[in-house]
C-alpha cells in the first residue's frame, strides 16, 4: 500500500509539472481608439471565468494555459476584441469604441437612469467639446451642438447668452431654461441694465451661468420637453439644462494632476463692419445753408467762412465739423480745410492751421484693439475603494477688442465622495467664483456706444490715430465732433453731439463685480439592496456690484450710477429612491423616486444716480450729486422703467414647496411606462389659490427588442404628455404704494399704474412629444427624430384698463401661444479603423410658433418699442416678436411693384405706410449645426459649422447710417456713369424700382381710405436722389421695412487640431498624457444676406429681439490649449 502511494504521489508531481511547463504568464497593455490606457478593462480566458483587469495605467497580467488560448477583451463602450495568444508572450491591444445601448443619461433632479428607459427627449454634450474653445461664456460653445436650442450672442465682451429651446412660451414673462450643476438649481439672472429693453443704451453684464468653469464640466444633458423638466414644476416650463461637473476617480493608485492653459487672440471681422464712402466729408449737404454762412457758389455752400480770432476778417475756411453726418464737400473739390484738429489750442501743431481735407487713412476699423485671452487652471484628483476627490482652480482673463475693457474669472471648486459603511455615503461640494468686468461695452443708442457713431452718425474725415493722439496727449475730450468754429472760444471747442471715444472708453466706463458661491452637501442611505434614501442641501448666493460714470467734460451731464444686489436660493431635498425586479428572470421592472423640495429664494436690490452733474468732477461718489439723487429703474408694480427722486431698495422673497413622484414600470427591456407629478405650494400666488398639480406620463417601447433585424441595432418609440408651469412673478398679487419725496416735512406716497391682482395662477404649459431613436451597422449610423406640440396658456400679461379705475395696466391670466416642432439628431461613423476614424453629426431642428389668443379684447401685445418707429410684439396669428413699422406701399398683390412719388427735395422716393405693418419676424425657420471629428494616428481635427435660415431683425444702424451718407451705398456713379449724388435732372441718383403715384388734375396726389398714395401701374422712370440726409434709402424719408434684413447666416463656429504625444513617448517621461491643440472660434461667417454687419448680433440676452443698434463686429478668434496630465 505505502509503495502505491508514493507511486500515485510520484506522477502527480510529474504531471504538475508537465502542467506548469506549459502555463505561462502574459502581458499587455490595452489603449482605447485614442491612444490612451484604459483602465478596469476585462481580460478573460476564452470558455473559462479565468481572467484579470487592467490595473489604472492600462497594464495587464495573466496566466495563460497554453497557445491555444484566445484572449477576450470587453469594455463597456468598446467593441470586445478576441486575440488569439499562439507563442506571443507580449500582448497590446487597441480597443476600438462600440455600441452604447445601455447609456445612463442624468435626468430631473440629478437622477440617473438609463437612456433607454426614457420616453422623452434628451441631449448630451460632452465636457471636452463645451471646454474644447474655452469660450467666456459656455453656453456659447452649445451653439449647433443642440437641436432646438436657439443660442443668441449678444456680441459684446462677456455679454449674455439668449437660450431658447422649442421656441418662446411666455409672451412676457421668463424663456430661459432652468441652470442644475450637480442638483444644484443655480440662478441664471440675465443682468442687462436698464434701457436694453428698448434698445436705447445701458451694458450688458452677462448671465450668471456663465460664472461656470467649462474646464470642470463632465457633460451637459439637456432636458428639452415637459415630460423630462416635469418634476421641477412651477420652474421648467423652458427646459433644463444639466450640469454635471467632474468628480475624482476610484480606485485610483495616487493623485491626478492636470494642468491645461490656452492662449486666444481676436480680430474683428470686417466683413461685419460698415462699408464707409471715400468720396466726400463732413457735413449735411446745402439744403439748410444761406450766403451769410457759406461761401456760395466757391463751394456749393458745402465749408464755412470763419473769422477764428474775431476781429471781424475771414481767416479761412472751415468743414462744417460741428455736424455728425459725410454730406458734405467731395474730397476732390478741396485740398486744405480746417478741421476738428486747427479748433484746439491744446494742439499747438495744429491749431488755426488747415489741414489735409481727405478721408481718413485709419478709418472707425482701426479703432478696436486686438482682444486676448489668457486661461489656466490645475485639478487634482484622487480616491480608493471607499471615496474620491477633486480639486480644481482657474484663472481666466479677457482683454476686449474695446480700449480699457477686461474681464477676469477666478474659480476655485472642491467635490468629494466618501462611503461611510456599506450602506451610508455622503457627498459634497463647493464652488467659490469671483468675476470682475472692466469698461463693458455700452449697446443701442447712447453715446457710451461708439459704435452709434461709426454706424449711423459719422465723418468718414475723421482718422482715429488723431484721435487718439489727442486724448493721450491732453486726457480731454478733443472730439471730433465739437460745436464748431460758428461760436465764440471757449465755446466752440465743446463737444456737439459725440465724444472722443478714448476719452469716453478710458473716462466714462462702466466696472462690476460678482463674488458666488454654489454648493450642496448630501447624505445616501441604502436601507436594502432595492431601496434608498438621500437627503440633500443646496446653496447658490452672489453679490454683485455695478458702477457706471461719465466723466466731466462729456456731451452727456456728467454722472455716477451705482446698483448693487444680493441674492441667495436654497433647496432642501429629501429623496426616496427604489429599483426592484420581479417575475420570472426578473423580466417585470419596477423602479421610482418620491419625495419633496423645499425652495426659498431672496434678492435684495439697492439703486441709486447723482442728479444734475457732479459737484467735485471725477469723484463718483452717490453723495457728490449737484441735485441730490435718483434711481432710473424698473418697477414691477407699474411694469415701466421709472425716474425716482430718490434711491431705490428692493427686497423680494420666494417660497415654494414642492412633493412629486415618479414610477417606472418595465417589462423585459423592451417596455416601459413611467408617471410623474409634482405638486407645488407658491408664496407668489394668493392664499387659498396657490397650489397646482403638474402631471407627466411617458412610454418607451423599444422595438428591437421584439424584431430580430440584422442591420438594426437598437431601436425605440417614445410617447408623452406632461405639464409644466412658470410660475407669477414676485409681486404681482397685491398691490403696494410707491413712496414719493416728502413735501414740507410730511410723507408723501402715490398708487402705482399697475393693479396687481391676487386671483393669478401661473402659467401653463401642455406639451405632446412623438420620438424614435435608431441605431444601425453597429452602431455606425443612427438618429433620434422628434416631433412634439406644447401650448403655453394663462400668460400673465399687464393689460391695459380703463384710465377711469386710476390704473393704467392690470396683471391677468390670458392668452396662448402654440408651438410645434421636429428636431431631428443624426450621427455617423463612417470609418473607424485603429489608426483612422471619422465620426460626424447634424443637428436640425425647426419650430412654428404663433399667438393663438391674447385676452380676447386684444390683438396684439406691444413688448416694446424701440427707436426708429419700430415695434416687437405678440399678435394673434402671428409668430411670436413680430417687427412692426413703416411698409412700402404696393400697387400690386403679389408686392414686386411699390408706389413711388416726387418729393419736395427732388427725385423720387418710396412712399411709407401710413399705419404701422407686420415687417418682418425674429424667429428663424430653422436652425441647426454640423459636427465632425477627424482622427488620424494622435492628431484629431474638429469642426463645427452652426447655421440658421430666416428670421429677421431691423437695423437702425443702416436707418441712420444712410441717411448721414456714411457708407459706400450713398456714395459711387450710377448705371450711367453719373455721381449718385448729382441731382437727378443732372443725371444723378439711382433709379427705384416702382409704379409712379396717381395724381389728380390738378398735379395732387390722389389717396386711399387708409391714407396711402394709389397708382395706375406706370413704371418708375425717374431716379431717387441721394444728395443729403432726405434720400430715398435714409430714415427720413425711407419706410422702416427698407431696413429689415434676413438673419439668414452660416458661420465656421469652431475649428482645433489636437496633436496627442504618442503614449510611446509619455511612457518615457514622469508625464500620463499631453495634448496641443491650435484653436479657433468664429473663424468665419461662409453666409448670410445681412449687409455690414452679424446677422447674430444683438442687444442682450431675453425675450426682445430682432433689433440692432450700434451692432458690434464679429470677432474671429485664434489660439491655442496645453493640456498635460501628471
């Protein structure tokens, strides 16, 4: 027995090792399509559970049997790879990325869920494609990355973002989507100032979402219709756009550190940029003249004999400089003038001396500055099995294309995890942002808008090299534009109508400053393996302080402004949360949340302005007024901008208490039907009525799942119908007294023009949602098609009431407006190898809005009215922000043929509408963007092309611009050959085409019942004149629908080329990556209809536009980005 065993023992050593000389160990390292290590891969023994995962660098180690062996390689969102081992001792694989049918998307709230499970519409952008052209403003880079999100950009340094996805709802309250980083609902307050609304001045300070750092940003989801905001409520009738910041990587071996700084240059576009005339100079033609002040027949009465020193003899002969317009004498007619530059005794080398009377060699183009912006930041990341970490601080600074403007951003931001137990984890984060502006832009018609000048009113004689020298010589205001040599010194030197804009830039500038802080704590409970419990705070609090001043010495009376703001939102949260299965193999799902937020909102708002000048000039100070103080602010009790005789102070306060609830219930991966409610309980709305109910139901049945068809990877059907609701404003139920200055000791106060009313509800938005989501040929091609319908109705409008109640508005529920869409989401990755890929993207979206009903006595809401005669309103039947104004008048229907007549000035003009007309509308018919992504080896190439058709916007700039005569359309011959500003019996002019008007026996004009000229139909045979400001294209004699252009534009929005350094190389150095990226942002404009400017362009961000004054150029931007990873 003992010799048997000591046999049977001796060959079971020998067959182990036989065994062990034949298994061996093997090794690897496993990158994704882009060069990079993957870690946690899966590496399997082919037909056994034997295997590894690749540890944080990529690497691999496995005992292989022998070289039959087949190694499987999986990874979630890569194709698995199947590599047979044979003799290789050594094994790198390069995973190529795959399909994605089990993608968890972040919804309402901050929960995850699984895309496919969703019976309504979303859309993600990633971090990497938000921060790739590290825009001031990141809302700005989602433009055409989204469909049926319309982004706007102000075009002014840091200016606001117009956000609007499936068009407007509210016809006069808010259409901004709602701002979630984390769970955190943050304010996204739209600071313009005042006067935006009607386009006749103040800045535009951004929105408040832009104080997010798009270097900490993961992914953006965008939650587009009322089934996926449902559970907001009273808040999401807009949309929700979801922030979801980066967090810290578990079971990661040490710390992270990335360091990333990005270096952009910009320039003007000048392709957005008038076209100035170089044929003549300053000045409004003859039409005003007489023989006392001009020279008569020497010069057509075009330059002014002036005696400079008084003593009674004509010194010589001057440009009218005192005028804002180039009407004046042909540069060719004269060879020396005086001009702006012989009227200042502080210019010793110019004064009373003539000067080369010529267009300008540095036009208004040359005035703006290159702008620069400078980024940098530095994260650190880290964690175990038990917990993770980030850490990330920036610096962004901006410089403008404007003299003496700059922006600065810092952040600094922290976010941790930690697993207390097996069943307790809590969470936390917070975010510290300090913005700080610097001679912001001003907008629309104000003389803190330089380009209300180089756009309308303007003397193409003017050179701003001089300009400038004059400003840096003396720090006063030698315009070029001063009263003129007509009146005595001392006075003539003063400004006329426009500043020096480097002393206006340098001197009368605006500063602001906002410190924020966002953050939430939270704390997980699993109370089983199905059930969970959270508990969650959050915070969002700024200051925010804004300075405004003109400088003594200014056309405008000298000033100080001063506005200061506190804000805070908190939320309580308490979430209920289960995921359970049931039947056999678990086939029937069932999955939900419950629970409650508790909203409290304040603001605090102080505002004040010297009156009557300065006392001390150059100290700002609210205390240093000649006439004390006032406010010039908006009072929502009277729902108009007011001129106080006092400061202003606010306080408002919001409470809102939410509880909702959703379910989910699936069948066999193929089916699910989810409900969904909130109710919510508003301190804005009267007691006893302040209470509503906003219920969603959805169904996502996916198709594929049922049909076995080869060439159709997924497949899915959504159906939905929700509620959502944007909540009364704050006080607008009860009506306050307005407190007026005190009269001889005692307080006195007035009724406001505005009756509130205590019976509103808010706001109602219904919406009906039909998707399907394909994928095909594993996942190379797919889309995702929409078509949904939402009607907003009970629109809270302030009304117009009868005088005789001693109001003038009444707030009221009325009113519906209707939209209806399709957006349509395609990508494709055409080729994908291991060394080469192509992947691109089309987004498409197209929108019909109209006002289905106002209040049933109105058919139209004025939203404002702008200058130049024009209107943006809402009117029944039609498109939400229509533009109203002067028509032409058409002798035919199909209106190819408008009426021309013969005016007092001579020539021929178009005859304007006597009553204000539907000219144009300022939403688009479509807009979209095309994405693609090419990648060869470790270089990729990006692009994006965003695009819009249609819509329209009115130009008050071109209104003025050709009536001062200042661009190249005024100005040039005929098809004759002739001057166009030759009088038309000379041969000059240009010829309009049109009907002739009808006139009577007597010669006068025959009208209709509506006041408008009538014609028979004779051609047009005579030319409109263009010999001063009346005409026939200028504001003073042209209709206003001369000057609405299409907004039509196709523009190369970003461009970058990123070279990877080869992981070969990285492995040599201390370093885990580094990326070079050159980089471009609104590189080009490849179309648009719109003349001289960006058809873009426009005053600020919210609900009025359509409308330029004083557009700012284009600016193409250049750069490039470092990112290097430790």
């Amino acid at each position: 027995m003992r010799r048997n065993q000591l046999f049977l023992l001796a060959i079971s050593v020998f067959m182990t090792q036989i065994l062990l000389a034949q298994e061996r160990t093997l090794s690897g390292v496993v990158r994704a399509d882009d060069g990079s290590t993957l870690p946690g891969v899966n590496v399997t023994i082919k037909g056994t559970t034997n295997g590894t995962t690749t540890d944080e660098n990529g690497k691999y180690t496995i005992q292989v049997p022998n070289d039959d062996a087949v190694l499987i390689y999986s990874f979630i969102g890569m194709e698995d790879q199947e590599v047979p081992v044979a003799s290789q001792s050594n094994i790198d694989v390069g995973m190529v990325s795959g399909m994605v049918l089990d993608e968890v998307v972040v919804t309402a709230l901050g929960i995850s869920r699984e895309k496919k499970a969703l019976g309504y519409s979303t859309q993600s952008v990633s971090g990497e494609d938000v921060a790739r052209v590290k825009d001031v403003n990141f809302m700005s880079a989602l433009s055409g990355q989204v469909s049926g999100a319309q982004i706007k950009n102000s075009g002014t340094m840091g200016g606001s973002a117009n956000v609007i996805i499936r068009g407007y709802k509210s016809i006069n309250g808010n259409n901004q989507p709602l701002y979630v980083v984390d769970g955190i609902p943050i304010s996204n307050a739209i600071t313009n100032s005042r006067n935006q609304r009607t386009g006749r001045g103040g800045f535009d300070y951004g929105n408040a979402a832009m104080d997010i750092n798009p270097e900490d940003i993961e992914k953006i989801e965008v939650l587009k219709g009322a089934a996926a905001t449902s559970l907001y409520g009273a808040r999401a009738a807009n949309g929700v756009v979801i922030i979801v910041t980066k967090k810290g990587a578990k079971n990661k071996n040490g710390v992270g550190v990335t360091i990333s700084s990005g270096v952009m240059a910009g320039v003007i576009n000048n392709n957005t940029m008038p076209v100035y005339q170089k044929e003549y100079g300053p000045g409004y033609g003859q039409y005003y003249g007489s023989d006392t002040v001009f020279t008569g027949d020497i010069y057509d009465g075009y330059v002014e004999e002036v005696d400079t020193d008084g003593d009674g003899v004509i010194d010589g002969l001057a440009s009218p400089i005192g005028e804002d317009a180039s009407y004046g004498l042909a540069f060719d007619r004269a060879d020396e003038l005086l001009t702006w530059e012989s009227i200042y005794p502080e210019l010793e080398d110019t004064y009373l001396k003539p000067q080369p009377y010529e267009a300008a060699e540095n036009d208004a183009t040359t005035f703006y500055e290159t702008a620069m912006q400078l980024t940098n930041s530095v994260s650190v990341d880290g964690g175990n099995e038990n917990g993770t970490y980030r850490m990330s601080v920036s610096d962004m600074r901006y410089k403008g294309i404007m003299p003496n403007s700059s922006l600065r951003r810092n952040n600094a931001s922290i976010n941790v995890s930690y697993n207390l137990s097996d069943k307790l984890s809590v969470s936390s984060s917070m975010t510290f942002v300090k913005n700080e502006g610097l001679g912001r832009y001003g907008t629309g018609y104000d003389s803190r808008n330089v380009n209300q000048s180089f756009r309308q009113w303007y003397n193409v004689g003017t050179d701003y090299q001089a300009q400038w020298e004059a400003y840096d010589k003396t720090g006063k205001n030698l315009t070029w534009n001063p009263l003129g040599f007509g009146f005595a010194e001392g006075t003539r030197e003063r400004p006329h109508y426009f500043d020096n804009p480097y002393f206006m830039r340098y001197e009368s500038y605006a500063n602001d400053v906002r410190n924020r802080i966002i953050g939430n704590v939270a704390a997980t409970y699993q109370l089983t393996d199905w059930l969970s419990v959270m508990g969650r705070v959050t915070n969002d609090s700024y200051d925010e302080l804004r300075e405004e001043r003109i400088a003594d010495g200014s056309v405008d009376v000298p000033m100080y402004y001063k506005y200061t703001r506190s804000y805070y939102e908190r939320n309580y949260d308490f979430i209920l949360s289960w995921k359970k299965s049931f039947g056999t193999d678990g086939k029937v799902s069932f999955d939900g949340n419950a629970g409650t937020n508790i909203r409290r909102q304040k603001s605090t708002e102080t505002e004040g302005q010297t009156n009557g000048g300065l006392i001390v000039p150059g100290l700002y100070s609210l205390s240093n007024g000649t006439n004390g103080m006032i406010a010039p602010t908006f009072l929502p009790s009277s729902n108009d901008y007011k001129i106080l005789n006092q400061p202003y102070e606010a306080e408002w306060q919001r409470a809102v208490d939410g509880y909702y609830g959703r379910m989910t219930l699936g069948y066999d991966q193929f089916l699910y039907v989810d409900l969904a409610g909130r109710y919510d309980i508003s301190s804005t709305l009267p007691d006893g009525d302040n209470a509503f109910f906003y219920p969603a139901a959805t169904l996502s049945l996916v198709y594929s799942e049922l049909f076995d068809v080869s060439f159709m990877d997924f497949g899915k059907l959504r159906l939905n119908y929700a509620q959502v609701g944007n909540d009364a404003p704050v006080q607008s139920v009860r009506s306050v007294y307005n407190l007026n200055t005190s009269f001889m000791g005692s307080s006195l106060a007035s009724a406001p023009n505005t009756n509130l009313n205590s019976g509103l509800v808010p706001e109602n938005t219904q919406s009906m949602e039909i998707g399907f989501e394909n994928k095909f040929a594993k996942d190379k091609i797919g889309f995702d098609i929409t078509l949904y319908k939402t009607n907003t109705r009970d629109q809270i409008l302030p009304a117009r009431v009868s005088s005789a109640s001693g109001t003038i508005f009444q707030y009221i529920n009325a009113g519906d407006i209707q939209n209806q869409g399709v957006e349509v989401s395609l990508y494709a990755n055409p080729v994908k190898t291991e060394s080469f890929s192509w992947t691109t993207r089309i987004n498409w979206a197209l929108n019909r809005n109209e006002v289905i009903e106002l209040d049933g006595q109105l058919d139209a809401f004025q939203l404002t009215s702008m200058q130049g005669g024009i209107t943006v309103e809402a009117e029944v039947g039609q498109p939400y922000g229509v533009i109203k104004g002067t028509n032409f008048v058409y002798y035919n229907d199909d209106e190819s043929k408008p009426i021309v007549y013969a005016h007092p000035f001579g020539g021929t003009r178009y005859w304007r509408s006597a009553t204000p007309e539907v000219i144009g509308n300022m939403l688009p018919d479509w807009t979209g963007g095309w994405f693609n992504t090419i990648k060869f080896k470790d270089i990729a190439v990006s692009a994006l092309i965003d695009m819009q058709q249609g819509g329209n916007f009115f130009s008050l700039d071109t209104w003025y611009g050709y009536g001062t005569g200042i661009y190249d359309i005024t100005a040039g011959t005929n098809d004759a050959g002739n001057p166009v500003r030759d009088a038309p019996e000379d041969g000059g002019g240009i010829l309009l085409d049109g009907v002739v008007a009808t006139t009577d026996a007597t010669g006068a004009y025959i009208f209709d019942d509506d006041g408008n000229l009538t014609s028979d139909g004779t051609q047009n045979e005579e030319n409109g004149w263009f010999g001063n400001y009346a005409n026939a294209y200028g504001w003073a004699t042209a209709p206003n629908a001369m000057h609405i252009y299409d907004a039509t534009y196709i523009k190369l929005r970003q461009l970058t080329i990123t070279y990877s350094i080869p992981k070969s190389v990285v492995e040599e150095w201390p370093i885990q990556g580094l990326d070079i990226s050159l980089v471009g942002r609104n590189l080009a404009i490849l179309h648009k209809n719109s003349p001289y400017t960006d058809p873009e362009a426009g005053l600020s961000a919210g609900n009025v536009q359509g409308y330029q004054s004083g557009a700012y150029p284009a600016v193409r931007e250049f750069g490039a980005n470092v990112t290097l990873k430790f």
